[in-house]
C-alpha cells in the first residue's frame, strides 16, 4: 500500500514524502490515526504544502532540541543507593527514576521511555543518553554512591551559572 505521510512518523519517514508500507499498518495505524492519506493523484498534488510545513515545523523542533540538548548536558543527577562490597547495587535506579529527577530539575517533560536504555546496577558515575529526536542524542550525567557514605553535591547556584552560560551561547548562536 502507498501512502503520503501527513506528519513526521518516527522510524518510517517525513511527512510531505510517498511510501509503501504493509496493507495492515497502513489500514489499521497511519489511516486511522490521521499520519497519511493514500497515495492517490488528486493526493499527490498536496505533498509539497505539506511538506513546506513539515520542514518549518522540523526547523522549530530542531532548534528547541538544540537548545534542550545543552540544558540536559549541564546536569549532573545524584541518587543514594544500597549496595554490596563490590560496588553492585541490591536494586537499581531506574529509568523512571532518572527522567523523574530529570524532569523535576529542568522542568519539562521528557518521555521516561526516551531517557536511557536500561536500569543502571552499579555505583559510579554513568553518562546516560536521552532521545529527543533521530538527531539529538544529548547524555547527562548520573551519579550514584553508596548510602552513608559521605558524597560532595554540586550547589545549585552552580547550575544555574552553567545553564545560563549556556542559554547565552544559544542566544548568540541564533543571533
């Protein structure tokens, strides 16, 4: 089945472009959910106004990822945690966990499912990726030690000055 993307599809394509996909998705997925239209003559004659739109409302998102990206990049999350001799956690900061603090700090609303790949088990420090979008893979960093022991936390006027620092490069950037 051919169908015109109406909106960006993660892991298919853009909106504004032609592709053929499995009868089943398209019938039970794309069309109903309003993401494409079938392919038909009189259909294709929209594709480039849909896709002039697509592309300004990618530039928009590109730029909010881009700035997003710098902000998740200055934080750093710390988490006390049990753990045994070998530095091994008897449970594990999760996913959810981490994108809970993470939203909590940044104040936005980043999806738990786009915010690492798996439950971190050990104590140390991780570099733990968030998928904003196929082109922004920003990391931040977790720190989790071991509950009791003594732990040096970074001020939070410390990262309000790296935030700022980084919203100024950002606003030069787009100046």
């Amino acid at each position: 089945m051919k169908v015109l993307l109406k909106k960006d599809v993660d892991n298919l394509g853009y909106a504004g472009e032609v592709y053929t996909v499995a009868d089943g998705f398209g019938r039970n997925y794309l069309l109903p959910k309003g993401l494409a239209v079938m392919a038909t003559p009189d259909v294709m004659k929209q594709a480039e106004s849909w896709r002039k739109q697509a592309d300004a409302r990618r530039a928009e998102l590109r730029a909010e990822h881009d700035i997003l990206s710098e902000k998740i990049r200055a934080v750093t999350l710390t988490f006390s945690a049990k753990a045994g001799d070998n530095g091994k956690l008897f449970g594990s900061i999760t996913t959810h966990q981490m994108a809970d603090q993470l939203n909590e700090v940044l104040g936005t609303e980043i999806d738990r499912r786009k915010v690492g790949t798996e439950a971190l088990r050990h104590v140390g420090e991780h570099m733990v990726p968030v998928r904003l979008s196929a082109d922004h893979h920003p990391e931040f960093r977790v720190v989790i030690h071991e509950e009791g022991a003594p732990v040096a936390v970074a001020q939070p006027a410390e990262v309000a000055e790296v935030v700022e620092v980084v919203e100024d490069v950002v606003a030069e950037a787009e100046a």
